[in-house]
C-alpha cells in the first residue's frame, strides 16, 4: 500500500511538473500572429462596452498610449478613460487590416480598424491605424506601448460657379523667385509653377481647397476690406506659407 502511495505520488508530482515547464497553450496552439489579432481584437471589442478588465488583463503595466489627439497615457489613465457610450451611441471596430514583425518575445503588429459608429441616427464611418509593441511574459502576451493614428480622407468637394471659382485665377508669389500661376478648371484650380508638375485643387467650402489625396493640408484665399482676393495661405496642421497675389 506504500509502495502504491509513494508511486502515485510521485506520478503526481512528474506530472504537475510537465504542466508548469509547458508554455502557456495559448502561445502553441496557434501562431503569434492569430494570437495579438485575437487580443487586439478583444481589446477593441472592449472599447464600446467600457470594458476595463479586458483591457487591464492585457495591458503591461508599464504600457505607454499616444492617443489620434497626441494625449500620452500610462496604464492608469487608459484604464480610467474607458467608458460605456453613452445612450444614444452605438457602435463597434472591426480589424480590417494586420500585419506583424516579430522578434523574440517581441512583436509589433500595425493594424488598420474600421469604425461603425449610429450618432443618435446618423451613421459616422471612421478610420484609424494602429501601431502596438507586444511582449511575452509567463502569463501571455501583453501589450507594451500602442500610437493610434486617425486615417485621414478627402473632404466633399463643394460646388462653386464660374465667376466665383474663376476669380480665384492669377498669380501668386511666395518670394520673388516662387511664383505660381492659379487658373480654373471645370470645378477645379489648376496650379502652375515653372519646373513642376500641375497640381489641381478642388473646393471644400468658398476660399477653402483641397488638394487631392492630401488631405493634412489646405489653400486657404485671403480678402481684403474690399472682398478682393489678396494671396493664400497653404495651411497644414496650423502652419501657414503665405503667398500675395501679384496680378
């Protein structure tokens, strides 16, 4: 009967051995990259239903967020900022796009989700990419720093009328040797500078262009007390190049 014991004992404890030296089975059943795309995933589920344990549960505690609004976080202040959306508000993210580079117990992933958002009836689609460092510990992977980037798009393009979108023609200077010459096209600016290729414009709103696929920046036409145009500004994130019409 000892002899029965003893064995079984030390069965028992070979056994309890195996279990603890085996890698964690979510790391082997699947690979790396299903693994953080179902733990983004989870993550991003989270987001509408203010689910903070979720998030705790998967973020390092020394994790490190810049926000689309540059705002920097520490794990508490991302804990803190999840809430449920308010009544009203329904939405989700879904993973559109993943890719992963993996190094060791090191892995960044950069995925690009989609928004669906119903504002009180109106539909908002939105984009954002995502950049997330990922390492693994003994309990799992766990996220280790994340930048979240708005996707930009072009505005809709306003339409204006011959006179009014033709008065934007003429040309412009940013210095004595930079010039341009503005002239209109259908419901487009056509711009010229000696040495480069045509660039075209199109209206977002009266005095406000857009350059297509270029969505950061703007070419904003001044007035003067007259209502005259006197030369634009090419607007990006709040900076400003001025140029003065010249004829």
């Amino acid at each position: 009967m000892m002899k029965q014991t003893l064995a079984a004992g030390c069965a028992f404890l070979l056994c309890v051995g195996c279990i603890a030296a085996a890698p964690l089975p979510h790391d082997t059943a699947i690979s790396t990259e299903a693994a953080l795309r179902a733990r983004t995933q989870q993550l991003l589920d989270a987001i509408a239903l203010g689910d903070v344990g979720t998030w705790d549960r998967l973020l390092d505690p020394a994790v490190i967020q810049v926000d689309e609004n540059d705002v920097v976080r520490r794990k508490p202040a991302i804990l803190a900022e999840l809430k449920p959306l308010p009544a009203g508000l329904e939405g989700h993210l879904k993973i559109d796009d993943f890719q992963m580079a993996e190094l060791g117990d090191l892995a960044v992933v950069t995925h690009e989700d989609a928004e669906y958002l119903n504002y009180h009836g109106q539909i908002i689609l939105s984009r954002f990419r995502m950049t997330d460092t990922w390492h693994r510990t003994p309990d799992g992977w766990r996220m280790l720093g994340s930048q979240v980037l708005a996707v930009l798009k072009d505005p809709p393009t306003m339409s204006l009328d011959a006179q009014t979108l033709c008065g934007y023609g003429g040309r412009y200077a940013m210095t004595d040797d930079i010039n341009v010459t503005i002239r209109c096209d259908k419901n487009s600016l056509i711009v010229e500078r000696a040495g480069h290729p045509p660039r075209q414009f199109r209206p977002e709103l009266k005095d406000v262009f857009f350059e297509p696929g270029q969505p950061r920046t703007r070419r904003i036409f001044l007035r003067g007390s007259s209502q005259q145009i006197t030369g634009f500004v090419d607007r990006r994130e709040a900076r400003d190049i001025a140029w003065t019409r010249i004829g």
